[in-house]
C-alpha cells in the first residue's frame, strides 16, 4: 500500500520523519518553544537555494509565481507507470500542452491539484485529453501539483480572465483540504530537491467562530523569498498557523509515546479546519459561476489510501464537504463512490485493484476512469452538445455488412 502513496504524500511523510529525527536526537530543555525553533531551523532552505530557484538552477518541479507561490515548468521526470519518463510541457497561458483538438475554441477549462495537471503521465495521457478526444473539442489543464482548493480558486479568477470558459471543472483531491491552511509548503512537504516547497496564499480558519481570513502570499516577490533563510521571521510569521501547530503536537505526541494520527486524513482536528475552509472556497466557486454565467462541475478526486479505507471500513473524511455540497444542489462527480462501485466487480486483492488505476497519482488507465466517471454530467452541462453528443451522419448503431 506504501507503494501507493504519490510523490506529494510521501513528501509530507519525510516532513514528519524529518521532525521525530531531530526530537529524537536531543531532549527538550525548554519545552514546545525550543522544539518549534529546531523544527522550524531544520526547514529553512540556504540563500544559495533561493537563488538557485529564482535562477532556474535547482528544484525542476516550478517556477516562482507572486501570487499564486509557483506554477510549473516543462519537464521530464522518471516516475511514470513501469518506470517511463513522463513529459511535462506547458504553453504560453501556463497551461499544460493541450493536443486533442487543440486548434479549436476551448469553452472547458479545468482546475485543481496534481490530481488535475495529472502527474506521472505524459502530456497526451491525461484526462483531459481523454475527454478531449470523446467529445471532439479541447479541454484546457490548468492544474497544478501541491495547490490546494483555495490557490486553484485563485488561479481561477486570473486565468479565466485571460482565456476564458463558459463551463469550468473545478477539482478537489483528498488532501488539498489541509493545503488551505498551510501557509508554507515546507511545514506539510518538508525538504527536498525538486521542489523548494514556497510559501502560498493560504486561509486563517476558526470553525468554532466561523471565522475566516485570507492571506497572500507571505512572499509576495522575489526579494521577499529570502527571508525564508530567517528563523525570526518564519517564527513570527506563522506564529499563530494551525497547519505547524498540529506538525509539532504529533510531533511532541510520538516522542512521548502518546497515540497519533497516522495521516492528516486521520486527523480530526485537521479535518475540521481543512474541510471548513474548502466549504468556504466552494461557496466562492459556486457564487463565480453564477455571477459570470459560467457553469461548474465540482470533482472529488482521492488517492489509493483513501480509496481503501473508505471501501474496506466505510469511513468518508470529507463527509461535511459531501454534505455541503448536497445543500448547496450544486453537479459533482464522487470518484470515491465511483471506485466503491467499480471495485465490486473484480475479485482480486485490494492491492491489486489499486495497482490498476495507481502509479501512486492516476496511472493513463485510471485518467481513462476519471474522465468516463465525468462525462455524463459534464455534457448535461454543455451548450450546445459536443459532438460525441449531436446529430449524427449515418445511423445509429449496427455494423456496415
């Protein structure tokens, strides 16, 4: 199953090894505020790595946005189904390459995570060109790894301003919930070196209070990156952030030999704030799409850990979200009740299963799944109908003989 888990997941899983290393290596002698400086000075990159980055010299996964934190660059990464290098490239509106159809008016652009930019296919195998090549038209990817459902809801509003789309497809994955809340990549990614891991525009949530504030990015240019290198600055910074908060309860929990969650799925508190803040981001996205007459279709996307344990125990993390979303009567496609349903088909190990679709992020086969999955209540949206869905030439059905 640890197989399983895509590349932003296991980022997040060395953040938190990261941090149990250092406690382990020396008790605390002046309690949480000692562990969060040790914490926090293990995360800060060196001016050479900032620089490196606004250079172009290191992390290959992005390139600094000021609003957004980052967008992609072209690429090719080893880390595809059987071991394939899979080609990334992008076009002038930082849009993932559009190849079906691509000559043609596009009124269907879409939004999300990795999930949506489709990590670990090539450019032709994601699922918008499969639902491109169905319905005969172009369907723009403006997905981005690591987003969560706030800076997709801001990509949004600066993208459909330059290319605009009457109907958008707006997709939340399992984990961009707590994203929301996170401020700076590093406190959920932890270090590595394909991504710097920026810092992002993020929300300050209150659930109890039914607070919400939301934040820029706290490096809103390229000078301002360097005061990542600053422990002062980053303590100040995100003093009061939920996201770091939580890291460092688990963090100061394990060391004492208390119970933990295993994941932030498994976390309660986690869910709460992340889950309350994607609420408030879908109520922005619907509220949009009414006051500029564009439709939207809402996806909800997971990966294989949360496709398990929702088929083997029955437990569902984004209930809320699920339940809001019926409130609101809004189009969405569940791809975690798609798989539930889908599985009862095979009769082979639930690992094997997973390997059907999973590479760790959807595998081509399981970009085929997400499309099809999508496809009716996409079209019931669209004006006038595709041409996979309008008049045909000859008849319906049969074979020529």
């Amino acid at each position: 199953m640890n197989r399983l888990f895509h590349r932003r997941a296991m980022l997040s899983l060395s953040g938190g090894l990261l941090g149990s290393a250092l406690l382990t290596r020396s008790a605390p002698a002046n309690g949480s505020e000692e562990i969060r400086a040790r914490y926090l000075k293990s995360l800060l990159p060196a001016r050479d790595d900032v620089a490196g980055w606004l250079a172009g010299r290191k992390y290959p996964f992005c390139k600094y946005d000021p609003e957004l934190g980052y967008l992609h660059i072209d690429r090719d990464f080893k880390e595809g189904l059987n071991g394939a290098v899979c080609r990334y490239r992008y076009d002038q509106l930082d849009a993932r390459q559009m190849l079906a159809y691509a000559d043609r008016p596009c009124r269907i652009n879409t939004y999300g995570n990795s999930f949506t930019s489709c990590e670990q296919v090539s450019d032709g195998q994601t699922w918008q060109e499969v639902l491109a090549r169905h319905l005969c038209e172009p369907v723009r990817n403006y997905g981005i790894g690591g987003y969560s459902v706030y800076q997709s809801y801001l990509r949004m509003l600066r993208e459909e301003q330059r290319a605009p789309a009457k109907t958008i497809i707006f997709n939340i994955f399992d984990d961009d919930h707590y994203r929301n809340i996170v401020g700076w990549q590093r406190f959920k990614f932890g270090v590595n070196d394909v991504s710097i891991n920026p810092t992002v525009p993020y929300m300050q949530v209150d659930p109890a209070k039914g607070t919400i504030v939301y934040r820029g990015n706290p490096c809103p240019d390229r000078v301002s990156l360097e005061r990542l290198t600053d422990l002062k600055w980053v303590t100040r910074t995100f003093q009061d952030n939920v996201y770091l908060a939580s890291r460092l309860r688990r963090l100061i929990d394990a060391q004492a030999g208390k119970q933990v969650p295993r994941t932030d799925y498994d976390d309660e508190t986690l869910n709460r704030y992340g889950l309350f803040a994607t609420n408030a981001v879908i109520d922005k996205v619907k509220q949009y799409g009414e006051q500029t007459g564009r439709k939207v279709l809402f996806v909800l996307s997971y990966g294989g850990y949360v496709v398990q344990q929702f088929i083997d125990t029955g437990r569902r993390f984004d209930q809320p979200m699920v339940d809001h979303l019926d409130k609101l009567k809004v189009p969405y496609v569940d791809l975690l009740a798609a798989h539930a349903a889908d599985r009862k088909q095979f009769a082979v190990a639930m690992a094997d299963y997973l390997r059907r679709y999973f590479v760790g992020h959807y595998n081509p086969l399981g970009n085929h799944f997400c499309a099809f999955a999508m496809i009716d209540p996409l079209v019931r949206l669209l004006d006038p109908k595709p041409a996979s869905h309008g008049p045909a030439t000859s008849v319906s059905g049969g074979f020529i003989k």
